[in-house]
C-alpha cells in the first residue's frame, strides 16, 4: 500500500492525534500530595525563582517551595483569598499552575466519566489547572479505577486521562537532567553511517536525509509518580522526518523506544510506505492473552478494528519496545506502551 506520508499517512495521523493528546494530557498537572520538603526563603531555591511567583501572583500568601529538578525546577505552594494554588516553575517563567477552590464535582463531568467504558471509578480533589499563560483553565479530578490511580482532565469535547499524579511540561532541554541533555545533545548532528544502511532508499533519498540531524529536541513531559521517583519523556524530531518519544527512568536509564525503525518501511524515494504490523506471531500471542484480562483495556483487544495494524514493535539503540493504538470501535483509545519483557510503562487514555 503507497500514500504520501507528508498528506495522507494514516500511522501519522494516529501519530499527530496523540501528539495533540499529549498536549492537553500535559493538563493534568496534579498537586494534591504533599510536599516532601517546604523551603520558605529557603537557600535551594533562589529569591529570583521566588519573585517569579510573586509577579505572577502579587496575592500569594503562605508561599512554600520544593526542588523537582535541582537547580532547574522548583514547585511551588500557596493561597490566593480563599484559594489554594501549586506552581511549577523553571529559572525564568512560571510553567505550569493549578488551582483548588473546594468546589463540586459539576455533575455534567462525572455523566461523561459514567458514559464510557472506564465508567465505575472513584472520583476526587476536583480543580482546575492551566498548562501556560494564556490557556483556557481546564478542569481535572482524580480517579482510581480497578485499584489504579489515573488523573482525568476534560478538555472542551474530550476526555484524556494518565495514570501519573503530577506531570509537567517543558520546551527548554536545559530543564531536563544532565545526563538526558547529554544523551539528546550527542545525537544532535548528521548521522550518515546509520542513513546509509537504509537500503529501502535510493542514493538521492539517503543524501537528502543524511543531511539532517540525527535528532533535534521538541520538547518533554516530566511525569512524578506516586513514590516521588520521575519518568522522563522527551519528544525528538528523528533524521528531520519523523517525530519520536523516548522514556526515561529516574536513574535516566533508557526504558522505551517510540518508532524510530518504521523509516525503514518506507519505498525507495520517500512517497510512500507499508503500515502493515512489524509483530510476529507469538508476539501477536502474547498481547493478545495480555490485552484479553480482566482490566480497563477489555474490549480493546487486537482484533478490533484496525488495532493490529497500529501495533509495532520499536527498536533503536539496542533497546526493544512495543507501542498499541488500541480502539473499541465506539472512538474511545488507549495508547499503551510495553517494554521489551512485556511489562507496561505507560498509558494514557481518550474519549471524544
């Protein structure tokens, strides 16, 4: 099957639509667990991050701090009136806010959450949070569902929810961690020994290719779990044609791989490419018994729809991972990702 891949390739499509999730995913900014350590004034946190709040906020009162990433991140507690805020901020801007004013769950949001297959969960700390200045506030609840933990956020016609307590975003690499810099950075140049074993191309296309930076940086997504620890996401434009994701642990170990080998399912001049599942048979076996459990991902198995196709498993510096686009025929997704030893390390799901 040939289609243009800068027009109509459906993998990109799926590709973009969870790229547009995980920006309004990047909403669930949660801040219902308490600090482990709260600095007023305090020497590990400057007076110049401080003041950043203030000139956000010229009301805050009661204001507390913690580092995230040290000397990078910080977090930040405080009241405004009668209103409880969190901030999450970087050496130069207030990135991400959140605010809780006791109000109720509106009942228009838990019918949504009752009208979908995730229906049935505890819902709790209703609050509303805003990603950037200039972002509609959106609102967002807890909810633990088949004795998991997820946080649900309701943008303006859809439902998006990940299983992470607190998360946060950044668009300046010098937020991340050293050694992740340092990973991202080292592969930011032209990388014409791996082109040229793409032998799906034709010589005019490698050369078109092996210009570009192995990677450029496109952003990331920090993800605090319930035990403090921090699961790094960072977004990559890959040989400037496809854009990947890359999990990182809290040792920033390399935990997961987007699809950086489906470069190689392309036609020889870049027009086209196959779609078809990379999966083998017992492969196929295994998630299918997986997938078939009791579970919040029932009725999503692969054997919906076009599931399989939208199965692949991704492999790039030695390290093998599986990504599922799985949908239940009614427009609601799960997006779930699997380690080489089959072990889930992510998932995030959507409901229009």
């Amino acid at each position: 099957m040939k289609t243009n891949p800068a027009i109509s390739s459906s993998k990109y499509l799926y590709a973009s639509r969870w790229l547009t999730v995980l920006a309004l995913i990047l909403l669930l900014l949660m801040y219902g667990c308490t600090m482990k350590e709260t600095v007023p004034n305090g020497p590990t946190i400057s007076e110049h991050v401080q003041r950043l709040v203030y000139e956000k906020y010229p009301d805050a009162r009661n204001l507390s701090g913690t580092v995230i990433e040290k000397g990078k991140v910080f977090e930040f507690a405080f009241n405004v009136d009668d209103e409880r805020y969190s901030a999450i901020a970087n050496n130069t801007e207030i990135i991400s806010t959140a605010r809780t004013s006791g109000e109720q769950v509106p009942d228009s949001l838990v019918n949504k959450l009752q009208n979908a297959t995730i229906k049935g969960g505890a819902i709790s700390d209703y609050r509303t949070i805003t990603l950037f200045d200039g972002y509609i506030a959106t609102p967002a609840v807890n909810y633990r569902l088949n004795g998991m933990d997820f946080v649900a956020i309701f943008g303006p016609s859809s439902i998006y929810m990940s299983p992470h307590p607190r998360l946060y975003h950044i668009r300046n690499i010098n937020d991340l961690p050293d050694p992740i810099i340092d990973f991202i950075q080292k592969r930011s140049k032209p990388n014409p020994t791996f082109v040229n074993t793409l032998t799906n191309f034709n010589e005019e296309t490698r050369q078109m290719i092996a210009r570009n930076n192995e990677f450029e940086f496109g952003g990331g997504t920090i993800y605090i779990n319930l035990d403090g620890t921090k699961t790094y996401e960072v977004i990559v434009r890959f040989l400037g044609v496809d854009s990947q994701s890359l999990l990182f642990d809290k040792d920033y170990n390399l935990i997961w791989v987007g699809s950086f080998n489906q470069i190689r399912q392309y036609n020889e001049d870049f027009t086209g490419r196959s779609f078809d599942t990379n999966l083998t048979r017992k492969e196929i076996s295994t998630f299918t018994d997986i997938l078939g459990a009791p579970s919040h991902f029932l009725n999503f198995g692969l054997d919906v729809g076009y599931n399989l196709m939208r199965s692949y498993r991704n492999e790039y510096e030695g390290v093998t991972s599986y990504i599922f686009w799985l949908d239940n025929g009614r427009g609601e997704q799960w997006m779930l990702r699997y380690n080489a030893d089959k072990q889930i390390v992510f998932s995030s799901y959507s409901k229009p």
